[in-house]
C-alpha cells in the first residue's frame, strides 16, 4: 500500500512538468491525498492537499500549479507550470488513509520533514524535480 510518483526530471525556467501519482493497494477517493515537496536544506513544504474533494494549494505555487485527481484511473497528477529554480525539490506523494484505518479523516498536515507521521498515512518514495536557470 504506497503512493507511487512518476513522471520528475529536469526543465528549464518558465517550462512546465507533470507529475503523477498512483494509488498502489489503495484507493484514491476514500483518502485524503497531498503533494509536497522538500529542498536540500529546507523544511517540507505543502504543494497541495485535499480532503473530501475539496483542495488547497501552498502560497509558492498558487496561480502556477495544479492538481486534477482521476478516481476511474486512481490517480492525481500535478501539473507544474512557470517553473523557476525555486522549484527544486523531492516531490512527495502522500495519503491519509484515517477514513478507512479509524472511521474518520485527517486530513494530512504540515510538517516538518517530508515522511509519514502516523500509521494512517502512507507516503511514496519520491521524485526530483530540477528547474535550470
């Protein structure tokens, strides 16, 4: 039961990259999901989450970056537009799985570290995104 991403690499600033996670062992609407990402140094940061449909982006991307969940494909994608140097990280894909572990959701919270904090989370290995200048 993981989140699996693909799809990072390396681009140019001002390009675009899409990324994409799919639920393995799990499925995508009776969780709640989030994108994040970390930078050598830095502190994990939220890209997005979502709960219950509804989802909310971090202050660094919004305008720039979306997100479009799939459930028939069980999958979420992030797609990743004016792309700038700032955007380098690991890009981690995670889920909440409290609604079908506990009976209830919980919703997936910031953090310091890009890894799970709890038995009802599960989180991918991630994946490097490198934007260029």
């Amino acid at each position: 039961v993981q989140p699996v991403e693909s799809g990072g690499g390396s681009v140019q600033a001002g390009g675009s990259l899409g990324l994409s996670c799919t639920a393995s062992g799990f499925t995508l609407d009776d969780s709640d999901m989030g994108w994040y990402r970390q930078a050598p140094g830095a502190e994990c940061e939220v890209v997005f989450t979502m709960s219950s449909d509804v989802s909310s982006d971090g202050d660094s991307v919004k305008g720039r970056f979306t997100i479009s969940p799939d459930n028939a494909k069980n999958t979420m994608s992030l797609q990743m537009d004016s792309l700038n140097p700032e955007d380098t990280a690991v890009y981690y894909c995670a889920a909440s799985r409290a609604q079908v572990i506990a009976g209830t959701r919980i919703p997936l919270s910031r953090r310091r570290r890009c890894e799970r904090t709890s038995y009802l989370e599960v989180w991918g290995q991630g994946t490097l995104v490198t934007v260029s200048s």
